[in-house]
C-alpha cells in the first residue's frame, strides 16, 4: 500500500471507523464497510478495515447480520487474521469456523498462543475437533490435546504454556542473553520463573529487575520466593479471585506434582471476571447465557426450562390464593391488597439473594461467617419490614378507614420480609453446601417463598381477624 493509501486509511478511520464513548463502532461506518463488500468494492472495505484493532475488527464482523458475516470475512482476507478470531464472540466464531476447512482452522490454531488455540478449537464438534487437531503441527498438537485433557473452566484450560523459565543458578547475564536469542518465548511477558532442577517454581524475577541488576549477579539473589501458584485444576473463577485479592500480574501454574506447566496472565483473568460477572447475573434471571448471538432455538429452550419452573411456583402460590376465597369474596379489598405484600417480599427477598450469591463468588461468606451474614440479614429484614409495614398499615388505614385492615397488612409484611430475608440467605447458601451454583436457581425458590409467605400471612391473618365476615 503507498504513503497516500496509508494516509487515505487513516482519515477514513478518523472519520468513519472512530469509537463512540460506548466502544461501538458507528452505525455509518459498519454501513460503509457492509455496503462496500455487498458491491464488491472489497479494496475500500479493506481501506477502511486496515486500521482498526483486532479486537474493533471483531466487534464489526458481529454487527454484521449473520447472512453478511461469510462475505465479509472473504472480503477482508489477510486482515482477519488469528488475532481477530480469538476476540471474536463464541458463537460468531463457531459459525465461521464451521466454514473453514480443517487445515485452515489448524493454520490459525498455530500461530495462536495455546490458550486461546484451545479457546478456539474446544467447541467443535468431536469430528471436526479431531480432523483440526491432525492438520496441526506436531507441538501444537501435543500442547493443545493436553490441554483439552483438563476439565472446562480451569486454569488447565485456560493457561498459556509458553512462558520464560530460567534456573536458579543462572547468572543475570545469561539471562537477559537467554531472552534475546530464545525464539520460542511468548510475545508478552512480565516476570521470569525460577525454577529449581526438578522444575518446581522457586521465586520469580520481575523484567524491571532483571534490567537493573549487574550482569553478574546470580538469579537466585534477586529472585521473590513469595509467589501465588495456581493449581492446574483449579476452576477458573478462583484463579481470576486470586488474582484480584493479591494484585497478579501473571502467575505461575503447576501440576499435581508441583513442576511449572504453563502461566497465566491478566488480560486472560480480566475476561474471566467479566465472563462470571455476567453468567451469575444472567442465571440469576432464568435468562440462559444471554447472547444476543445465540441460535434462537436454544435461547428458546433455555428460558422455556425456567418458565415451566416459574409456573409451576405461581399455581402453588395461587394455591394458597384458593384456600380463601371465602374471605375474599366477602371482603374483595383483600384480592387489591394482597399482591403488595407478596411483590414487596420479592423485592426485598432479590435483594438479600443478590447480596448473598455476590458474597459467596467472591468467597467473602464462607463457613466462618456464615452465622454473622445471617444475623446481619435478619436484622435489615425485621428493621425494613417494621418500617414499611408501619408506613403501609397506616396507609390503608386512612385510605380503607379500617385500622384493623392496616393492622392485618403490616403485620403481614413484616411476617413477608423475614421470610425474604430468611430465604435470601438461606437457599442459596444451602444450594452452595450442595455444591450447586445457587446463581442458577436460587431466584425460583426465593420467590416462591416470598409469593406463598406474602399470601398466606396476609389472608390468614385476615380470616382470623374477622375481616371477611
């Protein structure tokens, strides 16, 4: 490309391929770029692609429909490249993959770092997995096969094994030689593993260090023993908390046997965290993983599962409902009343919920204070419950003229927020000890409770204070 090609890209991409202040590439420009392939202009198209990041090139390929996708990957060839793929979202890629032949997605898969080769092959289909796996070559292979071997969601899964080890016994020079003639270490690094004769990591030296120590002073006397290792099978929501509590830049993985397999680095944990962040969120809802690039049908099926649950709980608390039909017949005020206790109680109760699953993913409640977390919910229940059933007691009081109607309902909605509290905490906590994540199912069992408590105190204090009669 010439000097004024480059200069034409580049005010193409100052004018058109900007980022808004939400990180969204303009609608203008995704248009310029689509309108360009649909013509076949692809030379304009690559112009106006060429500057932007890999990861701003991803982004544009999901804004485009999925009918739009495969031409304009074509249409942009030799500028998606592996590093653009591995930021793609899960299901654009899969699609996209799902068009490649195997040797090609092998061509990608090796010139990617081995975690994301992983990210990128462990979703096809076993036949397609193996026939890229046999198109690899050999080290590739090996690392990724090895890597596959170890449970999803794991730091196996999700490590990168290339990294820079040196022995102890190694002098700062032949380090820093060691680093300029090695061609084979990762792209990006930030500290050194010393490592003993048995490969087990010792201490680590940071590149800063390195860089200002005399050559001929030995690794080992600059090196810090303290370190975080990361087991190989430790799920990889606890890697991304260790890294958070200690401030990692990179951490060091190990094996069963305590010998250095791999590392992994914080640009890998930031996308974990957010990852979980959202997932806890989304189960929490029934909603599924929430992609709005999910084939529809499985998002159907999904949130379908829930619905039938939630159904289910709201022909129980109706249930409840039909028990006193009698006392709402006569005194319909009841059936206007009512729902406010029970949705009051699935407000509070979501809030608790919420609190409680956001303290047990961040290991904040554990065993030792679990008895504490308790205590404290009850009594911000019984305090929000008292204060909001003196406020709507004397509410319906006024409006009803029946103080004894006011009594019943704020009688009911302290009865409702214990609850609310009570199940808050104690079913996902219960759900945690099971070893179930009680993002997935806690929301059903908390409402339930809330709808069946709110119901029941309100009309059954109702009917025992006479108000249907």
């Amino acid at each position: 490309m010439s000097e004024s090609d480059h200069a034409a890209a580049r005010a193409a991409a100052k004018s058109g391929s900007a980022i808004d202040e939400e990180d969204r590439l303009r609608p203008k420009f995704v248009s310029q770029v689509l309108d360009a392939v649909e013509a076949g202009d692809d030379a304009t198209a690559r112009r106006l692609v060429e500057p932007l990041h890999p990861a701003d090139i991803a982004d544009l390929i999901e804004l485009a429909a999925r009918d739009e996708r495969e031409g304009l990957v074509k249409a942009l060839a030799g500028i998606v490249g592996p590093d653009v793929l591995a930021e793609l979202n899960d299901f654009v890629r899969e699609g996209l993959l799902d068009d490649m032949e195997p040797q090609q997605v092998a061509d990608i898969a090796g010139q990617l770092d081995t975690d994301d080769a992983v990210a990128l092959i462990e979703d096809l289909d076993d036949k397609d997995q193996r026939l890229v796996l046999q198109a690899m070559e050999p080290d590739d292979r090996a690392a990724v096969e090895e890597a596959l071997g170890y449970p999803e969601e794991s730091a196996g899964r999700m490590m990168q094994r290339e990294l820079c080890a040196v022995p102890e016994h190694w002098k700062v020079g032949q380090v820093i030689d060691y680093l300029r003639s090695t061609k084979d270490l990762p792209t990006d690094f930030w500290e050194v593993f010393v490592v003993n004769a048995a490969h087990h990591p010792v201490g680590t030296c940071k590149l800063s260090a390195i860089l200002r120590t005399p050559r001929n002073q030995l690794v080992g006397d600059i090196m810090v023993g303290e370190q975080t290792l990361i087991p190989v099978d430790m799920d990889q929501e606890d890697v991304a908390l260790r890294f958070q509590k200690y401030a990692l830049v990179s951490a060091a993985v190990v094996n069963d046997s305590g010998r250095l397999v791999g590392m992994i680095t914080v640009d890998d944990v930031v996308h974990i965290i957010q990852e979980e962040a959202g997932e806890d969120v989304l189960l929490l809802s029934g909603a599924g993983d929430g992609d709005i690039n999910e084939p529809i049908a499985l998002t159907v099926r999904r949130r379908m599962f829930w619905l039938v649950i939630n159904l289910g709980t709201a022909v129980l608390a109706a249930s409840v409902v039909s028990l006193f039909q009698g006392e709402i017949g006569k005194f319909a005020v009841l059936a206007v009343l009512m729902p406010i206790v029970a949705g009051m109680g699935g407000n509070a109760g979501t809030q608790t919920l919420a609190v409680t699953v956001r303290a047990l993913a961040t290991n904040q409640l554990t065993e030792s204070n679990t008895l504490r977390m308790f205590g404290r919910e009850l009594t911000i229940a019984i305090a929000n419950g008292v204060s909001l059933g003196v406020l709507i007691g004397a509410g319906v009081s006024l409006i009803f003229h029946n103080p004894l109607l006011g009594a019943v309902m704020g009688a009911a909605m302290v009865i409702n927020n214990l609850a609310a509290g009570l199940g808050g905490i104690l079913v996902p906590v219960a759900l945690d000890r099971l070893r179930i994540d009680p993002a997935v199912s806690s929301a059903v069992f908390v409402t339930t409770i809330t709808d069946v408590t709110g119901f029941f105190s309100f009309l059954g204090l109702a009917a025992l204070a006479g108000l249907g009669r």
